[in-house]
C-alpha cells in the first residue's frame, strides 16, 4: 500500500487488491510483475508468503472468469446495489440505468462504456444479467487489468500455466498463502503426538 500498489479491500481489511491508482508511479507494471515472480518463486520453493489477495485476484491468475459473489468482498456497496438488480422487476422499478458506469481516476469523473454504444443501450429486465456480469468484470478486472497483467506475467514466467491449471483459485491461495486461521479442533482431530 505505500507504493500505491495494492489497497485493503473494503469488507474485511485484510485480503488486498491491485490499486487502481498505481499508475501514478511509472514503473508500476515492472512492480506488479516483480511481485508476480516472488509469487512464483515461494510457489516453486514451497514457501507461503505473508499476504492474501482477494479471491478474484487469484481467478484471474489461473484465468477462470469472476462473478458477483467475487465483488461482495472487494466492493459490499456495490454488490448490494447489483444484488437488487438482479432480484427486482427493473421494467417496473423506473431505474435509467445503461451499460456504462461513472468512474473516478485521480478525482476526475469519467464515462466508462460497458459495451460499444453502451451509454445509449438502457438495462432491462432481459439483460440485467448481461448488465451484471459487466459491471463485475469491470470493477475486479478491467479497472485494473493492466495490473493484473503484468502480474499473472511475472507468475507464469517462474510457473507455467499447464502447471498451475490443475488448481481451483481456493487451492492456489493455500499454496501461496496457507490458510488465514487455525482451526484448532480440527488441528487436534488430526494430530498423533509420539
């Protein structure tokens, strides 16, 4: 976090994300690629590293898509808000929602298009799915895609992709992290003191 890199999620302060604002530092796709190696080397050594990424971030590394129950951690508004989309009539809502969404970089607003034309495109109630699953991929990768690029990169230049394929994105992050805590009575369950 203090090079802009990475940033706390929101709901739990303690799993991190690329951040979205590290292109303020110019040699930030290097940094992202480096970290990326380190991920591959304690992989390859069989080391855990002191860190969790949130779950998306470990998706997009073996290259599976993200969903909303991915968002729920990273940003809880947001996917409350597509949460009621998805669960409520939108034809009878009276929302003027289209597939572009308001987004903020180094406190300018911008336009962000979801779809080619997708500010003249209104969300209804038989593509609020469509609607959805952009607006997810947006949020978790495509705001930060350049990020997760370069480190997927510095990964798959120490791992292969053929060998980290074989994993979910849950394995991966017991391989690169361990588990966050100890379940102590299944600790003892599964202990023989000798």
């Amino acid at each position: 976090p203090d090079y802009a890199l990475f940033r706390l999620t929101s709901a739990d302060q303690t799993t991190y994300v690329p951040n979205r604002a590290s292109s303020i530092n110019p040699d930030h796709l290097r940094y992202f690629r480096f970290v990326g190696r380190i991920i591959g080397k304690g992989i390859y050594d069989g080391r855990l590293l002191d860190c969790y990424f949130a779950r998306h971030v470990y998706k997009y590394l073996l290259g599976l898509p993200v969903d909303l129950k991915d968002l729920e951690m990273v940003e809880p508004d947001v996917y409350k808000s597509l949460t009621w989309i998805l669960e409520n009539n939108l034809d009878e809502a009276g929302l003027e929602l289209t597939f572009s969404l308001d987004a903020e970089e180094f406190g300018e607003q911008k336009l962000v298009e979801l779809l080619p034309g997708g500010q003249e495109m209104a969300v209804d109630e038989g593509n609020k799915r469509e609607y959805v699953r952009l607006v997810c991929e947006y949020r978790l990768v495509g705001d930060c895609g350049p990020q997760l690029e370069a480190l997927k990169a510095g990964l798959l230049e120490i791992c292969p992709a053929p060998l980290l394929a074989i994993f979910t994105d849950a394995e991966l992050e017991m391989i690169i992290s361990g588990l966050p805590t100890i379940d102590l009575d299944d600790w003892r369950a599964h202990t023989d003191y000798h």
